[in-house]
C-alpha cells in the first residue's frame, strides 16, 4: 500500500506489483473514459494510458494529483486516437462531436434507455464538452483538476462545461422522451457513469 506517487515511483523503478495495484485502483475509471467513446480498442488505449504513465514519468508533478495526471494521459491518448481514426486529419474537439468522426461506443447501457439517452446525448456533444461533463459528474475532479487534464485555462473549462450542460439538455429534450422528461435525465446524469462500468 501506499500513495498513488509513491506506487508509481515504486513502479518507475521496476516493482511490478506496486504497478498492479496503482492498475487497480484506477482501471474501472480509465476504462469507462474511453468505453464512453470508442466503439473498439478500448483495452488496448487503456494499457497505453498505464504504460504512458511509466514512460513519461518526468512529465507527472507531484503539485497536481496522480488521478488528474492519469486522466491527461488518457485524454492525449484518445485524442491521437481519433486523429488517427481519421488519417491524421486535424480535428477541432472544440466543435467536432464523436458520431462527427464516425466514432460511436457499442450499445453499453442499452439495457436502461434512460441512462442510454443520457450517453447518446453526451456523444452528439463536442468531444470536449463530453469530457468536461464525464469528468466533472462522473469522476468528481474539481474546476482546477479538470482545466489540468484538458490542458485549458478555468474560464475555458467552466464555458464548455456551461454550454455542455445546455447542449445536453438541448439533445435530451430532442430525444423521444415519451415519459421521461430532459430535466429529470439532467438529474441522472452523475449517476449513469454506473450503467458503463
């Protein structure tokens, strides 16, 4: 046992089993990320996420936290993933949604067709506002933790999690709701991340 950087550090320096448990403690997080957003490849980005963190270990500063750090990692991860997806084409993840790139998770939640419109809504967001949503409700970082693993200032991260949140309420309310209404699905939002685990 021991703090999520000193099991690292303990890694970095070749013990194997403080690199299995750091895996472990942080493997159910990392994989939602990327089930969330891509159909296949999944298990394969996840071990780069891990490894990633080994090999750019100089890049980790002990100011921020070990999470917050595993999750830049996946975002670069993803992102060179879709760009790849795409041929290397340049991509705004500002403005480009993941149906946009032709990317969309296999049907993970269809068994609960509130929590499945919750998900297709959050896709048809930009890849951005996606994240910003997924990791401010779903994995609990703060303002400053999110702006850290999106490499953007504050102000930035508040706006597009404010427009993400109206984007998704705008797609919901689009959605054929029949008795379930947008506002109510808003309400779920923190609690679906469960139905992808």
């Amino acid at each position: 046992m021991g703090t999520d950087e000193v099991l690292l550090e303990r890694w970095v320096a070749g013990e194997t089993r403080a690199g299995e448990e750091l895996v472990e403690r942080h493997f159910q997080a990392i994989w939602r990320f990327f089930r969330s957003k891509v159909r296949d490849d999944v298990d394969d980005l996840v071990q780069q996420v891990f490894l990633g963190c080994v090999e750019s270990r100089e890049r980790f500063r002990a100011a921020s936290s070990f999470r917050t750090y595993l999750f830049g990692v996946a975002r670069h991860k993803l992102y060179r993933y879709l760009r790849e997806q795409r041929k290397n084409a340049q991509i705004d993840f500002g403005v480009t949604s993941l149906p946009g790139l032709g990317t969309s998770p296999t049907g993970a939640v269809e068994r609960d067709d509130r929590r499945r419109l919750i998900l297709e809504a959050l896709q048809r967001l930009p890849v951005s506002q996606q994240l910003v949503i997924e990791l401010t409700y779903w994995e609990g970082l703060s303002g400053p933790e999110v702006a850290e693993v999106m490499a953007a200032p504050i102000d930035t991260v508040y706006t597009w999690l404010r427009r993400g949140k109206a984007n998704l309420r705008s797609h919901l309310q689009a959605a054929k709701l029949g008795d379930m209404d947008a506002a109510a699905l808003m309400r779920e939002l923190h609690t679906c991340q469960s139905s992808i685990a």
